[in-house]
C-alpha cells in the first residue's frame, strides 16, 4: 500500500516514514519559523519595555511615598470589582502560545483550556 501526505494527498515514496511531504514540510517549517520569529521580537519588546520604564520610572522614595500616604478610606470598597477578567478562547490561545505553561491558565483548568481549543 502506497503511503500519502497527510495535508495534501500526494503519494510518497516508498521507504518513507514521514506522513507529510517535502512540500508540505517545507510549508509547515516556514510556518512555525514565522511563530518563533514573533516570539522572540515579542520577547525583546517586552525586555525593551520593561527597561525603559525601570530607567524612566519614578525613583523607589516617590512609590514609598505614595504607599505611606495611602488613604484607606478610599471610594474603593471591593477590589474585585475593579478586576478584568478574559474569556475561556483568549486564554487558550495565550496558554497554547506559551506552550501549555501552567502560569497562564488565567483561573481555567487545563481540560477548560483544552476543550476551547477544539
């Protein structure tokens, strides 16, 4: 029995044991090079930003004076009102863009984050 390419059909040779051809290996290579790439620019631009604002921020006496001069009685009644939330699909393209790692669950189970990925 001939053996085909899983994406597009093409016969392969015989004594092959990849289920995609060269085209399609190529293609699918070029693809996650594009993925990797993005990581890393987003990696640095983060780094980048994250040093700009430690240069540029305010120095460490203006945040302990503005924490010591911090007003309890303040209009904020529940923090957890004021809290963001993301939806099930964002969080698990975001947990599947960092390769399943546990910190970005975003309060979802793996099995949650999974089935919204099907």
């Amino acid at each position: 029995m001939k053996k085909s390419c899983k994406k597009c059909s093409k016969e392969l040779p015989d004594g092959r044991n990849d289920k995609l051809c060269e085209e399609c290996r190529a293609k699918r290579k070029k693809s996650i090079r594009k993925v990797f790439i993005g990581l890393a620019i987003g990696g640095a631009t983060i780094t980048a930003a994250a040093v700009l604002a430690t240069l540029t921020g305010k120095n460490k006496n203006d945040c302990d004076d503005y924490v010591n001069n911090f007003d309890d009685d303040d209009d904020y009644e529940n923090d957890d009102d004021n809290l963001e939330t993301i939806n099930v699909w964002d969080a698990a393209d975001i947990y599947q863009s960092s390769g399943f790692d546990e910190d970005y669950t975003f309060g979802y189970s793996h099995d949650e984050l999974i089935d919204a990925l099907d």
